[in-house]
C-alpha cells in the first residue's frame, strides 16, 4: 500500500516491515514503484545497518566505500559528516564524473519532528520548464565542482586547483526509463559552459526558480525509524541548519558504481577546508 507524499510526488510507503527478506514479486514492484515515483518514504522501522545494505540491494548496487557509500550524518556522532551545517539543494557526489545513483537515510536517533530534510522533484521540474527554456537548454553542459560553502552557491565562483569539478549535460536522462530531468544544482553547479558569465547566471537563476519553488519540495520531518530513499540525479536534497535543533543521526547507505574516494582518491579534508577558505577570501575580496 502506498499514497503520495504530502508533496504530490514520491510515495509513502505503509505495511512493509524493511528487516524481513522480500518475496520476488514484491521487490519487482518496489523496483517499479521506485523508477515511477524517485522518493519512497517509510516509517516505524528498526533494522540493522546489514538490513539497510541487503534491502538497498533490491534498487541496484550498494556503494560499499566507507565515508562515501555507507556511514553516518548527525550532529552529534563522532566522526559524522556535516555536523550542524545548512545545507542548500544539491546531488551527493554531483561534482564528480558519476554520481550516486540513489541514498537512503535511515533515522537511527532524532528528536522527532524537530528537524527536516527537503527534496526536490527536478525531472518533474523539467517538464514545468517552459518550452522555450526546454528548448533553449536541450543541449548546453554545465560545470559542477565541489562547493565552495554548504549552505550558499557555487555560481560564478572559481574552483581550486585539483578539486573535483566535472561537466555534464544540463538536461539528464534516467538510462532505463528515458525521463529527462536537471543535472544543475544550487550548490555545486559554477556556470554553463560557453556561455558569458551574465548569461550563464540568469539562465541558472530561471532553472533554479523552478527547480526549488515551494511547491515542488517535498518536505520530510524526521520521526525515529524513518527510512528515506531517493533518486540521487532525480531528486536533489537541502536541509536547514541544525545548531540548536536537538540530537539528529541519520545512517546513510547509497547506490552507486563509483564513490567519491574512489573518484578523488588524492583528497583529503584539509583540501577542503582549505579550498573553501581560499575561494571565499577572493569572492569577498
């Protein structure tokens, strides 16, 4: 059984105990429920990282690179990503050459409905696009690096030497279903390509309009035992900051063929940090 979100889109998903093993036919349809509605929303379970890992497998392949694939985002874990940061939409690992195919969030501890997480549909968002705008991105290729801030945008701003950055389509399609959808986002994408700066930012300020209207965004309150899933290049995620929103741990265990270390493995967090620092000094300069 299953109803759309409050949203609209994606699919909340009742009467399913996520710990037991899934029959054929009823993996067939959460695959196709899965493909159909990019967000699938559970609630009131209680399973085990090795439970999460077997039931993501019934999506696609579990990305088992530690800190990329499988781990924790909490503000109160030790050695967690983010912490307490704001965070504005993007796709996990957007800057790199191949994205996450899909994440699941499952809420091992919250404090419930005190925190959120927002989603949104941007393969919907491109067919609200106009048609001249449809028309007019069909076949530009936009920059998306890895962020300069967590909560701002990454448009207009330079990249430091050696941090990841990749160029792909503005308009992607799902390989299986076809469907077209967004590839820019508001945290990671620096420009379109070709383009002179000016134009390249009104173009991304008219996507991003869309894109993030509200009421195209899904937003998820976190309750304990809640289990989120999303299409990573489908849907995009944003979340406000969490300093003084009470405890929120979130084990995460992704799909994808290649992780962010994989992918950079000449990175660490100090280049990061410092990347960020850098960049933000000539941007106030």
């Amino acid at each position: 059984m299953w109803e759309p979100t409050s949203a609209g889109w994606g699919a909340r998903v009742e009467g399913l105990d996520l710990r037991a093993p899934l029959g054929a036919e009823c993996a067939a349809a959460l695959v196709e429920l899965f493909r159909a509605r990019h967000l699938l929303v559970f609630s009131g379970q209680g399973f085990s990282l090795e439970e999460q890992i077997r039931f993501m497998g019934h999506l696609g392949p579990v990305l088992h690179e530690e800190g990329s694939g499988i781990g924790f985002v909490s503000n109160v874990k030790e050695g967690a990503a983010l912490g307490t940061s704001e965070l504005s939409f993007h796709s996990d690992t957007g800057h790199c050459a191949v994205p996450l195919e899909a994440v699941s969030l499952f809420a091992e501890d919250v404090e419930g409905c005190v925190t959120s997480t927002r989603f949104a549909n941007v393969a919907a968002a491109y067919g609200r696009l106009p048609a001249d705008l449809r028309s007019r991105v069909a076949s530009l290729v936009c920059e998306n690096a890895m962020p300069v801030s967590l909560d701002g945008r990454n448009v207009g701003l330079s990249v430091a030497e050696g941090m990841p950055r990749a160029e792909h389509p503005v308009v992607w399609r799902h390989p299986v279903s076809g469907e077209p959808g967004l590839m820019v986002n508001a945290n990671q994408t620096t420009r379109i390509v070709g383009l002179e700066d000016a134009e390249s930012r009104e173009l991304l300020e008219e996507l991003f309009s869309v894109m993030y209207a509200e009421d195209a965004v899904y937003e998820h309150s976190w309750q304990q035992g809640d289990v989120v899933i999303w299409h990573n290049l489908a849907v995009q995620h944003a979340r406000g900051g969490l300093e003084g929103n009470g405890r929120r741990t979130l084990r995460r265990v992704a799909l994808g063929e290649k992780g962010f270390w994989e992918q950079c493995p000449t990175l660490r967090y100090a280049d990061f940090k410092n990347h960020r620092n850098t960049t933000e000094d000539k941007a106030t300069a």
